[in-house]
C-alpha cells in the first residue's frame, strides 16, 4: 500500500477489440475500455498510467504482466477473465501470484471479476464496456483512494424517480443520472456492452436483490464518478 499517486498499468486484451479510429467489421469491436478508464485516472490527478493492448496470446500476455509487476503498484486487465478458451488472464497471474483472493462476484455487470491482493494489487475487470465501468467505480476507485492515504468518497443518499424492479438474485449496479429534485433517474443498458447508454450518467446506483418492485421515492445508494 503506498501513500503517494499510484503507479498503474492498464493492461485491455481481445483479438475482436481494435483501436478507435479503425472501421470494424460485424465480429469486431472499437477499444473503448483503455480511453475510457485513462479518462478517469487522469480525473484523479493520476499521470503515472501505462496503457498497452493484448492480443489473445498466452506468452505476450505474459510478457506485459511481468512488465506490469516489475513498476506498478496497481495492475488492471480488461477482458479475459471468463472462462473462454482464449480466457488466459487468470491462469497467466496465477502462475506469478497464486490464486485470486476472489474470482467471480454475484452482481451484475461485471460477475466475473477477479481480484489478487499481490503486491502489487491487480484487478481483472470483465472486457465489456459498461462491465468495466461499474466493477471500476465500485471496486478500483476505493482502493485507489486507500492506496493514497483517504477513506473513499461516502456514497449518495438517493431516492428512485420512477419504479424499477431489481434483478433477483444478483445485485445490480446501475447508472443513473439525477433530476433537478435529486431523484435518480435509471439508465439500464440493453446489456453490458450497451456503451451507448451511459451517457449522460454521473452515478452508479447499487440496487440489493429482490423479487419485489422498488417504487418511486425508495431509497437507494449511489457512487458518483466522472469520466
């Protein structure tokens, strides 16, 4: 743990993801994951980021990782942490620290996330878009905070501006936005690659599960982020 700016190495994987200037074809994908969470680092005041895509190969991902634990005091990988055949991300870092301190999160975006206490701290945050936003924003901002000496930024006592009904089993983290009454406004994706439907959002809502409608004026936490 230190308590300066941390060093950080962002590390995004997929053959499908090309760089954003490019043209995709149908099974490819712009690399929207390295700007966006470069963004949000720089919003922090964080210079010290190296940012390098991976294609989906064992030994290459291998070399980056040794070269992110060699300087970093945190290492984040985008993709390759389900259970793919070119899923090499968890089986690369257990060769070099061991298991994950935990591997899979009963939430929604973001499942499959994977976490090793290290040193240094690595967080293998799911590949799609809006997956690695809410694994971001609710999992690396705090321990960012922490590594620099602060207590994380208290979340925001909201309450709903219209109905919504929680997923059942699995704990939902939500983007919203607020209205001019302080209500948060919902923003659900039409799934976790659904980029598109974060904008505008400024909070991420975590919403408990449950099988029964959360009406209009419930409470509800949120953590607010800026990209």
């Amino acid at each position: 743990i230190v308590s300066k700016r941390p060093s950080i190495t962002l590390l995004t994987t997929g053959d499908e993801a090309i760089p954003v200037n490019s043209t995709p074809q149908p099974w490819q994908i712009r690399r929207s994951n390295g700007p966006m969470l470069e963004a949000m680092l720089r919003g922090l005041g964080i210079a010290d980021v190296t940012s390098h895509h991976v294609v989906d190969d064992e030994d290459l991902l291998g070399e980056a990782i040794d070269a992110a634990l060699s300087k970093s005091d945190l290492i984040l990988l985008c993709g390759g942490i389900s259970k793919g055949k070119r899923d090499h991300v968890r089986s690369v870092l257990e060769v070099r620290l061991g298991p994950p301190a935990f591997h899979g999160v009963r939430q929604r975006p973001g499942k499959p996330l994977a976490f090793w206490s290290g040193p240094p701290l690595v967080f293998a945050l799911p590949g799609n878009p809006v997956s690695v936003l809410a694994t971001f924003c609710h999992y690396v901002l705090p321990a960012i905070s922490r590594m620099q000496g602060s207590e994380p930024t208290p979340r925001l006592a909201l309450t709903l501006s219209s109905p919504l009904d929680p997923h059942p089993t699995l704990t939902w983290l939500l983007p919203c936005r607020i209205n001019a009454r302080g209500e948060a406004i919902p923003l659900p994706p039409q799934n976790s690659g659904d980029f598109v439907s974060v904008v505008g959002a400024t909070h991420l809502l975590e919403i408990p599960p449950g099988r029964a409608t959360l009406q209009a004026g419930t409470p509800v936490l949120a953590s607010s982020f800026r990209i």
